[in-house]
C-alpha cells in the first residue's frame, strides 16, 4: 500500500514536470509541438507502440491509441492519481462497527 502510494506521487511530479516542461516550449518562440504520451513511452521502452490497424481492432487498440495520443502530462498525471485513491489508507470494519455501537441508542 504505502509503495503504490509512493508510486503515485512520484507519477504526479512528473507529470508536473511534463507539464512545466511543455509550458517552457510552449512559450518559446519556435513552432509548439506537445509532448504526447508516445514519446514518453518510446523514451522509456526504446520502441514505438504498435497497434492492430485492421478492421477488426479490438477496443484495447483503440483506447491505446487514444491514450497514447494525450499529451504527456493528463495520462502520467491520472495513473499516479489512480494509484494514489487506490492505495489509500482504509479503517478496518470492526472500527466501524465498534463506533456506531457506542453511539447508538441501544
């Protein structure tokens, strides 16, 4: 749990980075190319993606090449958020269940 949760924040500054970085290009003077999602992860794997182009494409393909698409930042940002709710902290149930037994009015 507390690694996922280490995971995600680390995820969430570099998206930051990302978008900071996109940011400083951004208002550069030269032409404005985004950072998308593709380069990061051809950056990281030292390949390119390759998705089925045919007419039967699954929906996977499809949402991959969609998500591949975004810019940098939205996908890396919305994993590390992702990772963040999911690895949150949880009270146990007989927590619960010993608290609304001391204020109920049995």
């Amino acid at each position: 749990m507390t690694l996922g949760r280490v995971f995600g924040w680390v995820l969430i500054v570099m998206a930051a980075l990302t978008a900071s970085a996109e940011a400083v290009v951004a208002l550069g003077t030269g032409e404005y190319d985004s950072i998308a999602t593709v380069d990061i992860w051809t950056l990281l794997t030292g390949r390119s993606p390759e998705f089925a182009a045919t007419a039967h494409a699954g929906w996977s393909d499809a949402l991959g090449a969609m998500l591949l698409a975004w810019p940098a930042w939205t996908v890396i940002g919305a994993f590390g958020c992702a990772l963040i709710f999911a690895c949150r902290p949880r009270r146990k149930r007989a927590e619960y269940r010993e608290a609304s037994m001391r204020f109920s009015l049995h």
